[in-house]
C-alpha cells in the first residue's frame, strides 16, 4: 500500500467515526428533547388537571381516569427515553400512543390537530431503530432477574 493510500484510508476512517459520533449526539439530542416534550409539555397540564387537558378528556367521555392515564404513560415514557437500556422500548411504546392520540383526534375531534401525533411517530421510529440493540440489553437483563 503506497503512502498515499494509507493516509487517505486513515482520513476516510477518522472522517467515518467522527459521522458516527455526531450521529449518536445529534440522536441522543432527540431523544432529549422528545423527553422533555412529553414530560412538559404533554404530560404536566394532564397530571395537573389543566383545564385544556381536563376538557378533552371529558368531552372524549374518559374522566380524569383516563387523563391521569394518559399523562403517567407519557411521564414514564419520556423519563425511559433518557434511560439507555429502556430508550427503544419507550420510543415504540410513546409510539403506539401516538397511533391511538391520531385516531382519537380523528374520531373525536374531527381531524383536529391529529398531524401532531403523526409527526412525533417519525423522530420515534427512528430512535426506537438506530437504538434496537438496546433491546438484546432489556431482555438479557430481564432474563437474568427471572
């Protein structure tokens, strides 16, 4: 290998993994801010009993049961977000609310704002894909504590 060769495949691998770490930044600062998203600015107003939260759900007709439901599965999934061997599992979970959030906002509430939840299902996928080794983690723990 000639001189040349080897300092351009040295540059081409140094190039590669300094991608690769913006990459995981740039994803782990995703994952922050859809935390703090769901924590905030979803979750709080239903655990507080907002009344934009509180009268939602009672014109969906679930109560505040189902608003405290609501906003403790997306508290939990926003905290599990930030938790390494949790954060793909929380991604698909935070996942499927999305897909029953879109499908209330269109049976319910006539279309109204139900793009939200199908545009936060995108940041998600991704997470829950570039983070799935995380999931070999969850089960080899679970398995161990079984």
């Amino acid at each position: 290998m000639s001189e040349t060769t080897a300092s351009l495949a040295a540059t081409t691998s140094a190039a590669a993994i300094a991608r690769g770490r913006r990459a995981r930044i740039a994803l782990r600062g995703l994952q922050v801010l859809l935390a703090l998203f769901y924590g905030i600015a979803s979750a709080l107003p239903k655990l507080i009993a907002h009344p934009s939260a509180a009268d939602a759900f009672d014109e969906m007709g679930w109560g505040s049961g189902g608003m405290y439901t609501i906003g403790a599965l997306e508290l939990a999934g926003a905290v599990a977000l930030l938790i390494p061997v949790l954060q793909s599992v929380a991604a698909v979970a935070l996942g499927a609310l999305m897909v029953g959030a879109f499908v209330v906002q269109v049976v319910v509430f006539e279309g109204q704002n139900a793009a939200t939840p199908l545009i936060l299902l995108v940041p998600l996928a991704l997470i829950a894909w570039q983070r799935r080794e995380s999931n070999a983690e969850l089960l080899r723990l679970a398995r161990r504590g079984a």
